[in-house]
C-alpha cells in the first residue's frame, strides 16, 4: 500500500520566531473534503481542523529556530524543517508531497515538489493546516512575554504596527537579523 506524506511550511515571510513544516499522513477515512490551504481558511476553522486532522492522522512538526534562519538563509532554514519533519513521522512514506517547488535533500526518500500544493493536495493542505496552528499558537505565547509588538494579530509579519514597534522598542532575540527592513535598521537590540 502507498503512503503518502504532504509536507508545508509556515513563517517564512515573518520577521520573528521558527519557521515550522509539518509532516501528515492522513488515514484513509478521513473526510479530504474539508482540508484546504491554511490561508484561506478562519483561524477558529483552522483549529478545529488541526485537531481533526491530528485525531485522523500520522502527523509531526519540524521546526529551523531563529538562529538557524540567520545563520544559512530562509529556504534552507525552511527545508531543514521540512527535512526534520519527514524525518520523524512514525512511519517511512513511499512518497513525500512537497509544497512549493524546492525540495530538502534526503536519501531513500521519494520527494516530489508541487506548486500550490496546498491547493491541490488533501495531505499537503493537512499539514499547512497543522503548521500554521502550531506556529501561531507559539508566536502567541511568544506575543504575551514581549508586550508592544502586536504579535499575537501579526504573527510577526512586517505590517506597519509591527514595524513602527521595533523603531520603539528595538529588535530582540525572536527577531530575524538577516531579514530586511530588520538588517537594515538602525535600532538597539534586547
């Protein structure tokens, strides 16, 4: 029988915190139907399907920490996730689904990139699903120690809020480094 793990990431464009990639094995009676790409789905919806899913599936989070982003870039911080994720599942996938169209190296295993993915493939909408919950779940409790930032409404993204803050409030050790406008500021650290 064919085993089939969709594999996403989720964080790549936030200027704070891990990049996270889940690995998902769905079981074969779970309702396909409802998994769609994390982004076009509520944040309750979301939650309830991250658990149905984690309830209905062979599932695993890989994570790159902050440090690793800076140190060798956000795509390979992000196959790194996705690598540790595959790595991880409970059982060996004949065949890996990759969101995007890069792929991390990885011997003995079948890997194949699809663009929009997530769109497309119950497995990989499952695991965007998974990441993104998780991710946001973390930025949350990351939101509620570092206070002024706005995390907890812009998971870190580089919106006006977020940025007019670091201007006040300086960049701390959650933060990118290496990524614009962060590596481009002038501000003190934390």
């Amino acid at each position: 029988m064919k085993i089939i793990a969709g594999v996403d990431e989720v964080g790549r464009g936030s200027l704070i915190g891990p990049v996270y990639a889940a690995a998902v094995i769905l079981n074969t009676d779970i309702n396909k139907k409802l998994l769609k790409d994390s982004k076009t789905i509520t944040k309750d919806k979301r939650e309830l399907l991250s658990k149905y899913i984690k309830k209905n599936s062979i599932w695993v989070i890989g994570k790159a920490s902050v440090r690793e982003i800076d140190k060798i870039n956000i795509l390979q911080a992000s196959l790194l996730a996705m690598k540790r994720a595959i790595k991880k599942l409970k059982k060996k996938p004949t065949q890996v689904l990759i969101d995007g169209n890069k792929i991390p190296y990885l011997k003995n295993y079948n890997l194949k990139a699809i663009i929009k993915g997530d769109q497309k493939i119950p497995s990989i909408s499952a695991a965007s699903i998974v990441a993104k919950v998780a991710r946001d779940k973390f930025i949350t409790k990351l939101a509620s120690k570092n206070k002024g930032y706005g995390w907890d409404q812009n998971f870190g993204y580089g919106t006006k809020q977020h940025l007019k803050a670091i201007k006040k409030l300086g960049i701390n050790k959650h933060h990118r480094k290496t990524f614009s406008p962060l590596s481009k500021l002038k501000t003190h650290n934390i």
